[in-house]
C-alpha cells in the first residue's frame, strides 16, 4: 500500500462507518438491541481504524491539499464542510467515549441522553470526511493542490523500497 492511496482509503473507511451508524440508527429505532449493539460496535471499530490510518498517514508524510476554486461559492461551501468537519471531529471523540461507556454498564438512561447529541455528530463527521474527500479528488481535482512528501523513515512503499 502506498502512501498516495490513504486519502481513498480513509474516505472509504469513514463511508463504512456511516454506514454502519444508521444501520445503528434504524436497528434501535426497531427496538432491535443487538444489531443496535453490533452495528454501533462496527462503527467504533471502523471509526478507530480511520483514526489510526489518518494519523499514519499524516505521520508518514507532509501531505498538505488546498482547494482553489475560481467559484467563490464552492471555496466557500468546502471550507466551511471542512472547518465544522475539523471542529466536531475534535468534539465527538470524548463524546464518543462517553456514549460507550455509559452503555458498557447498561447505564442506558444516561446512554439515550448523549446519544441523542452523539450520533448525529458522529454521522456528520463520517459524512463530511467523504465529502472533504470527494472535493479535493474527484470533483475539482484540478482546482486542488495536493503537496505530498513522503518522509524518509516511512514504511517502503513501490516507489521508493528499491531506494530510487
């Protein structure tokens, strides 16, 4: 795996974990506990993944992207998804936490009351990263300058394993 694929990877990683945190949604909604348990469980798991390969990614880099739209509009919009993403994604973790461990020990009156504040931002999250990802790479990748160095105690990656 190169380095160059992690922004992929880690949208697709985020996309997983929406997924999960509805199904999470629609199984408590149908007062269906163990899938809620299970899909909750998955999210969290997904989530920590993405945690864990963002920081490698920007560990093992000097990545730096920047959108540059001559559309005022869509700067704009991509920067305000992208501040709010940022912001929340600092807040949700402890939430997170939080939320976890109050259902760990079946305290699940506290656990319905910061879930209702925990979900929805963890969704929006998940969500934004996708969309932070699908604005830098596949709609105006022309319009993004995307700065990647690979630092030189990086994992081997094709490129540089024969030391070119």
């Amino acid at each position: 795996m190169n380095v160059d694929q992690m922004p992929g990877i880690n949208a697709a990683l985020n996309g997983l974990a929406s997924v999960f945190l509805l199904l999470g949604y629609i199984f408590i909604k149908k007062d269906n506990k163990a899938a809620h348990k299970n899909s909750m469980i998955a999210a969290f798991v997904t989530s920590a993944v993405f945690l864990a390969c963002y920081l490698w990614y920007h560990y093992n880099s000097a990545a730096h992207t920047a959108l540059s739209h001559p559309s005022s509009a869509v700067n704009i919009l991509y920067y305000f998804i992208l501040i709010t993403h940022i912001i929340l994604a600092i807040v949700i973790l402890p939430m997170i936490f939080i939320t976890f461990n109050h259902a760990l020990r079946e305290r699940f009156d506290r656990h319905r009351k910061i879930a209702k504040w925990t979900w929805p931002l963890w969704m929006y999250v998940s969500v934004t990263g996708v969309v932070v990802y699908l604005f830098l790479y596949i709609l105006f990748p022309e319009h993004t300058e995307k700065k990647l160095k690979i630092k030189p105690d990086a994992a081997p990656t094709e490129e540089n394993a024969t030391g070119e």
